[in-house]
C-alpha cells in the first residue's frame, strides 16, 4: 500500500498506482524529451493539460494570473510550443542543444479528482555552444490513467535557482 | 572613407562612422569586445550617467527595502520611517560586510552581521559602544553612515540612480523620453505597477547588443518567424500582413541625448486598448471600457496614441521600456564586455482586474522573457553576434545603414541605434 498523503476533503475518484509505475513514466519521459520526441511528448498530455515554469524561486503556489512566470502554457501555447521547437526557426534550440534529464526523489503526493499528484526532483543538463548548463528542481505533475496509459493533465516545473544566471533562457523543457 | 573603413579602428581612435554622403553609418566591432574600451565605458558612461534603479511600486509601504546589483555596485533601495526612498551602497562603514543580505523585506534598519554594527533605515550609525573603544563623539560627524548614492532622482514612479554628483538633473537627462515614459504611466487612473517575480536572467554578449536589439523592428519577421507563426494561429488572421503593413506607418523619433523610440501598430492584442478575437466579447468589452476610460481622461487624441501605438524605446545607455503586447521594464548591467545580468518586470495598471492582468501576462510571456517565444532567440542571436566580433580584428565593421538617408526612417530602419550611438561617440571618443 503507497502512503499518501491526503487534502482534507479531498475527493478521490483516481486510484493510486504503485509508485514504480509513476517511476516508469516519469524515466520514459525524460528519456522522451532527451531524444528531442517532443511529438511523442506532447500525446504525453491530456487535451486542456497546463504547463507551467514560474520564475527561478518562486512560491510553491505561484499564481500566473497574479506573478510574471517564464512559462505559463495552456494546451494551446503548449502545442505551439512544440511546434516552434520542431522548427528550424527556433533559433535558440537550433543546432538543437544536447539535454540530458535526470528524475529522482520520486514521491506521491495524494489523489484528488483530477488525477494523482506526483513529484519529483530533477536535474537537466543542457548542453549548446560549447558549454554545458545546469537547471535544479523539482517537478509537480497531476497524472490520470486514461485507456489504459497514463497522462499528464498538469506539469509544473519549480526552479531551485536564484535566478537564470548563468543558464539565460528556458528554451528547452526542463 | 573607404581607407578609414579598412584602417584597424583602434589605431584611429573612432569607433563611429558616419558618412551622410555616402550613407553609411559603420560601428567599429571592437567596441564590443574591448576590454580597455569596457573599462572607459564604465568611467565616462556609468558612472556618470542615470541609471534605472527601480519602481516606486516595489516599496509599497515606509521601511520597505530591496538589494540590487546596478552597474556593478551593490544597493539598497529603500523606504525610511517617513516613507521617503533612499538609494546606499550596501556596504558596512566598518569593515565592508554587505549590511542587507537578503533580497527584500521590511526593515527599520540594517545590523551587519559581521561585527554587528546597526544603522537606521535612513542610514544613520546606530550602535552603542562600550566605554573606551572609540573617541566619545565617534560617529556623530557622519563619517560612519550608510554612504549615499550621490544621487537619487524619480520620474513618475521611475527612479534612477546617478554615480556622478555633478550630473544634471534626472528630468534634463531624459529629455524628449519623458514624453514615451508619460504614455506608460498615464495608462490607468489608479497608477501603473511592477507586477510580482521579475525575470533575472544571463546573456554571453557585449550590453550595446542587447540594447540595439530591443528596439530594433527590423530583426523581428527573420528572427521571430516561429513567434508570428504562433500569433497568426492565436489572432485568427494573418499576423504577417499586418507587420507589413505596420512598416509603412511606423516611424523612429530622436528623444535626444541618445534616448530613441520605434512607434507603430503591430499585429498582436495590447492589454490597454487593442482587442484580438481570441479573447471573446468579454475581452472587447473590458478594452472598449479602458479605451473610453482614456478618452475621458486624456482626451482622444492621446488615448488614440497610448491605446494603437506599440513603443520600443531605449533610455541610454541601459533601460529599455517596451509598450508592445504587454509592458516590460527591462534594465542591464554589464558584468564584463561579454556578459549582461538582464533584470526584466511586467508593468501593469493598480488594481487591474484578475482575467485581464491574466490576458497581459499571457501575452507578456507568449513573447518576452526566457521562456517566451521569441527572446530565447534574441539571447541566441546576440550571443552568436558577440562570438562573431571575435573576428574585429579581420572583419572590423557592423554596418547601421539603414533608412539613413530618409527624412523619416521607419521602425524597420536603424535610425534609432543611431541615436544610441552617436550619444555613445560622444562620450568615449577624444575629438
Ligand atoms: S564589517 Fe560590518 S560590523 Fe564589521
Ligand atoms: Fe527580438
């Protein structure tokens, strides 16, 4: 039996899996986003998924309607996203830098009727230009098994870091 | 001017070239790359120019502080008991420890930790000594207080710093830019605001390339093709046409003492007054409202200006204030001729509803900043720029040509970084 950790009032409706299963997915896909499938990422996300970075130290509970974030995707711009970095004309990510996505710490956090909530914490390498770029943090995700796959239906990623001083953008997925 | 084009620039003391009758309008590429040219940037530019230092905004309450590297030196930028605002060097008088360690707070004063030493927030030594240590009247004279900043002076919640004690007046300096800052402040009737979480970020690049690219109109349908693509898809019609079309009317405007601004209509929505179909009737109704609120309080003519007009406008030599589909405060310090520390804010009216400060956000982030859709290109474009100039010595020259010979150069012209530049000559080179 997982322990999880419960919101009060809190109605489940998702049931929770072994945490190797949220493991599982979570290592195919970083491994995914190393191998720059990003398509194959994105079918990763449910219709209507978020995909948030706030800035480097922000509250756990940021708010995109109230605090200037670095990424602050509804499904819509999450496509395009993806489009953009499938392009050429991405500029910042074409030559395509090297990343390397590293996924630890893996926890489960509780079920809410959306979905589970899982975490982790990760570190990316992203190489380009000669120089190789760290980023520090951790990920929060709601996940839900649909048709037998699990998705994800939201994806936060928070930045351990003071600021993004050396690494410049967030160009790639974290 | 062809034989001075070729002459190695340092040998003629001129990193400046303007031929009106020819045309051409060249930068020497070792001002980006020097290091002796970096260090005498810092004594004839910032040290004696106004630099941006922050909001009135971030210090909502008396005694409210924040800490911020500009141009190199360590600051405290606060509000005292009474509520005035205060600029020092966050440096202990004793010994040097910074006093302020923290990026914010509210504080009565400041206690170094080092040996303990206390100030109040208006930068007075406040520290009982035991008997015997120092001369009774130590400290009294002031020679132990928080040092000052020279000078700290603000313009509609804009406050700058300047190094130089003798500097004119921070309204002289801005000269003709006041004008472009009015058009951002005078957007709400309650006042215009920082909003929460800057963006902090690095770029490999010499600080002039960051400030031509911030009002340069004529990179943007190469560079941020895959941003116009997104737009396009976003706005439901063509962006592409409209940016053609915003060329024609667009111009570039001098506002003096190398402060320039690009005017024109671009294709995306702006929070202030210019809906786009994917916000629904309820985003139309929220800018028809704002739009009449203008009219009323400005008249027209003004609002027509604030409320069509998209603004790219550099204060020299580091403040960028972009009016565009959002509003960004963007400052940049060098920290040697190849690295910027980049800070960069939202602005926002006081008080601006939930789902419109949404909308602004969104659009701020879908084009600016780290993660948008097109800075991360412009950070890539500079810093390709900068490994380029590594070839001065061979390839000297970048060329600022266009729209020279207009009588009104457009946004996608580079008159603008002319304005930049001129001023820059002025400063550095020996006539
Ligand atoms: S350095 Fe601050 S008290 Fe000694
Ligand atoms: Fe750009």
């Amino acid at each position: 039996m997982t322990e999880v950790m419960m919101k009060p009032g809190a109605v489940t409706t998702e049931p929770v899996l072994n945490r190797s299963e949220y493991e599982d997915f979570l290592y195919h896909e970083a491994a995914l986003l190393d191998a720059w499938r990003l398509d194959e990422w994105l079918e990763l996300f449910v219709e209507g998924a978020t995909y948030e970075v706030p800035t480097a130290g922000a509250p756990d509970d940021a708010d995109s309607s109230e605090s200037l974030f670095y990424i602050a995707d509804d499904y819509f711009r999450l496509r395009h996203r993806i489009k953009r970095l499938n392009s050429k004309q991405a500029h910042s990510e074409w030559p395509r830098s090297k990343t390397l996505h590293t996924v630890t710490n893996v926890r489960i956090l509780g079920a809410e009727a959306d979905g589970v909530r899982v975490t982790s914490n990760f570190v990316t390498y992203r190489t380009k230009n000669d120089v190789t770029h760290t980023f520090v943090g951790r990920h929060y995700y709601v996940l839900r098994k649909t048709d037998d796959k699990l998705c994800i239906v939201s994806k936060r990623s928070m930045l351990d870091m003071d600021n993004l001083r050396p690494q410049g953008r967030v160009s790639i997925i974290v | 001017m062809a034989t001075l084009l070729k002459a190695v620039p340092e040998k003629t003391g001129r990193w400046v070239v303007e031929d009106r009758n020819k045309g051409v309008f060249k930068v020497a590429r070792e001002a980006f790359v020097s290091d002796a040219i970096f260090e005498k940037e810092r004594e004839r530019i910032f040290d004696k120019c106004w630099l941006y230092l922050g909001h009135a905004t971030e210090l909502k309450e008396a005694n409210d502080y924040l800490t911020r590297n500009v141009a190199g030196r360590e600051l405290i930028f606060n509000r005292d008991r009474k509520g005035s605002y205060n600029a020092f060097f966050n440096v202990c008088p004793h010994r040097g420890a910074m006093v302020a360690r923290e990026k914010c707070g509210s504080a009565l004063g400041f206690k170094c930790f080092y040996h303990g030493w206390a100030f109040n927030n208006n930068g007075k030594f406040a520290t009982r000594m035991g008997e015997g240590f120092y001369p009774e009247d130590f400290g009294k004279d002031g020679s132990v207080d928080l040092v000052r900043v020279p000078r700290l002076e603000e313009y509609r919640g804009f406050y700058f710093i300047n190094f130089d004690e003798g500097a004119v007046s921070l309204e002289e300096y801005l000269a003709d830019s006041r004008e472009i800052i009015d058009l951002v402040a005078d957007q709400s009737p309650n006042g215009m605001e920082i909003i929460g979480g800057g963006q902090q970020y690095s770029i490999n690049a010499n600080w002039k390339l960051l400030l031509e690219n911030s009002f340069d109109g004529y990179h943007a349908e190469d560079t941020h093709a895959t941003y116009f693509e997104y737009l396009s898809d976003y706005i439901g019609g063509a962006a592409n046409d409209d940016l053609s079309a915003a060329k024609v009317e667009s111009r570039a405007i001098d506002l003096k003492n190398g402060h320039a601004v690009i005017e024109g209509k671009a294709p995306w929505g702006r929070p202030i007054a210019r809906t786009i179909p994917s916000w629904g009737e309820d985003g139309a109704a929220d800018i028809r409202a704002a739009r009449a609120e203008l009219e009323a309080r400005l008249g027209v003519e003004k609002a027509h200006r604030i409320a069509d007009g998209d603004r790219n406008m550099g204060i020299f030599p580091s403040l960028v204030i972009n009016d565009i589909m959002a509003i960004t405060i963007r400052t940049f310090h060098p920290v040697s001729s190849g690295l910027i520390h980049v800070n960069a804010w939202a602005m926002g009216p006081v008080g601006e509803p939930r789902i419109q400060r949404k909308r602004r956000l969104d659009n701020f982030l879908e084009f600016l900043g780290p993660g948008g859709f097109a800075t991360p290109d412009d950070v890539e474009a500079l810093e390709s720029a900068h490994r380029g100039y590594g070839n001065a010595k061979f390839a000297p020259w970048n060329d600022i040509s266009r729209g020279l010979l207009k009588d009104q150069p457009t946004n996608f012209d580079e008159e603008q970084m002319r304005c930049f530049w001129r001023e820059w000559a002025r400063r550095m080179e020996d006539q």
